[in-house]
C-alpha cells in the first residue's frame, strides 16, 4: 500500500482527500491539521464514502506519522508553507511532494525550498497549478501557430490568489518563462476572503517576448461570469469554466460553434495526477523549479504595487 500525508484539511485539503479516496490505488492516508473541525469534516467523508482498501488517520500534529511516505500533499496556508515543508522532511522520508499555490509569501523561501528538495533528497516536487494538465487546453496549445491573445474577465476572480494558475497556463500555451508581468493598471487592495490576506482588483497583465499577451481582469465592474478568451490564428475560443462550455469562432468564416466540455474538479484532477504519480513516478503539474521562476516574478511585483498602495516597504506578499 502507498503512504499519502495531506497537510492542511482546509477546503482545497479536502478536494485532495476526496481525490485520493477516489483512484484505484491501495492507501494509507494520514491527514494532519490543527483544526479539530477541518479534521472531523474530512473524516465524516472518509467514513461516510465508505471506499475499497484505503485506511486513514487523523492528527493534529505529524508527530504521529511513520517514517516514511511515497507522497506528501501540503495545503497549507502560504504564510506557513515553508515551516511545515521542512517540518515534515526532517519527520519523515518523503518521496514525491505537491505543493498548493501561491508557494510563499517570501522571496527568500523559493530558494530555501530547493535546499531542502536536495538536502533531503525528495524525487520529484511539483506545485498544484492544474490547467496546463485538461485536455481543452492541451488541445489548444497543439492548434496555437501564431501569437496568443489572452483574456481573463471575472469580478470574483481574485487576482493575487489565482493569478499564478492563469500565469502558468499562459507560459505551458506559449513555451515561455520569461514572462513580463506589468501591475500599473491595478487599482486598490482589499480584505481576502481568507483572514489575514490581502486580494488586488483591477487589471493584471503579461507579456512574452513573441508578443504574447495575457489580460487578467477583476473588479466589481467586470463581468458576473467566468470567461477565458483565447485570440489565436483565425479563431477566437471561449470558454466559460463555470459553465463547462466552450465557443470556438472561425473568423474568416464568421463561423461559430459552440460545445460542452469537461472542466473537471480538483478531486477528479487529484485522483489522475496522484495514480500517475504513484504508479509512474511522473507527473504533469509544473514542477517546483518551472513554478518557482513564474511565483518570484508575480511575487515580486505585486510586492512593488503592495508597497506603493500601503505606504511602506512589502517583502512579505500578503496573498495566500
């Protein structure tokens, strides 16, 4: 049987947990939070989901965990991401590693993660940024042949906390990591919606070198739903997430057809990354070193842009 640890048994905890319940794979799942609550929850399902050989443990604390593991899910918070990182390597002997997004808050912890990948000798560590892995858009990237416009418009998009994901997709669509983020049309900062955390509306943009563009835009004028416009040869895709549809638009031939897609959810994108991974030593999400280059650069500008709208120096990205 496979040893699976989730850290952290929070709302996207709880989507890998449902995930792991749900692949064919024996395990052991061990989760550990604080949160007596966020415990009992994911042990509600766990018992209620009645599943076919996998045995699970809950605690509070990793004190309790064996000392080995094939696979390590961190889904903490990212203020204390790091901390627990290199807790839970000095615990235990940890094989392969996921890590939610955003990574840290602080630049300095980028490098001090790719320490403790080589100091304790982890096989592979990649970072929860799923979209480049869905088949609409690996079907996309394959159609790309000229430069790609490429437009995000929702008034709950939450741009310091997401953002990071549409960077990710933008570098896998257009094979490029030097990415040129620009934060100038950004407009004020608010409360997260998670205590202790900061959110940015206004406009985001990127660029690459190839004239590549990506405009992430949320405020409370945009738009009440979820859209993704991708500009492209003589198409223009649209895809509503939320909605699992898609409108592909020949524009030479002012042709357009609309689809349903699968958009699937964490857990069923959990279930696939986590079979592949265990059985195959492989995994399609970025890995760590592709992910940290895309978090530095958003990290430090956004910390720029943080630090002019608060009035005194940022080194700590209030995003999570």
């Amino acid at each position: 049987m496979f040893k699976v640890i989730i850290i952290g048994g929070g709302n996207i905890g709880f989507r890998h947990f449902e995930g792991l319940l749900k692949t064919d794979l024996s395990l052991v799942i061990y989760v550990i939070d604080p949160n007596v609550e966020a415990l009992n929850r994911v042990q509600r399902c766990y018992e209620d989901s009645n599943p076919i050989e996998k045995t699970c443990y809950f605690f509070e604390s990793i004190k309790d965990i064996p000392g080995q593991m094939d696979l390590c899910i961190i889904a903490t918070s990212s203020k204390v991401r790091l901390e627990v990182a290199e807790r839970i390597l000095k615990t235990t002997s940890v094989k392969y590693l996921i890590l939610e997004k955003v990574l840290f808050q602080k630049v300095s912890d980028y490098d001090q993660m790719s320490s403790l990948l080589k100091e304790f000798n982890v096989k592979g560590c990649w970072v929860n940024c799923p979209l480049r892995t869905l088949p609409i858009f690996m079907e996309l990237k394959e159609k790309i042949k000229t430069s790609l416009n490429y437009y995000i418009e929702y008034s709950n998009f939450g741009i310091g906390c997401n953002s990071i994901h549409q960077l990710d997709l933008f570098s896998f669509l257009t094979n490029c990591l030097d990415l040129k983020i620009e934060t100038s049309k950004l407009e004020n900062v608010v409360e997260s919606k998670r205590k202790g955390y900061l959110e940015v509306l206004g406009v985001l943009t990127a660029c690459t070198n190839k004239e590549d563009t990506l405009i992430i835009s949320s405020s409370n004028q945009s738009s009440l739903e979820y859209v993704m416009k991708y500009k492209f040869n003589e198409e223009i895709w649209t895809i509503f997430p939320l909605l699992e549809k898609i409108t592909v638009e020949d524009t030479q031939n002012n042709e357009i057809i609309e689809k349903v897609i699968n958009y699937p959810k964490q857990s069923s994108i959990t279930s696939l990354l986590v079979t592949d991974l265990l059985l195959l030593g492989k995994c399609s999400l970025p890995d760590y070193e592709t992910s940290k280059k895309l978090h530095v650069n958003l990290i430090i500008n956004l910390n720029t842009f943080f630090s002019k709208v608060l009035g005194h120096r940022v080194i700590e990205c209030p995003i999570t």
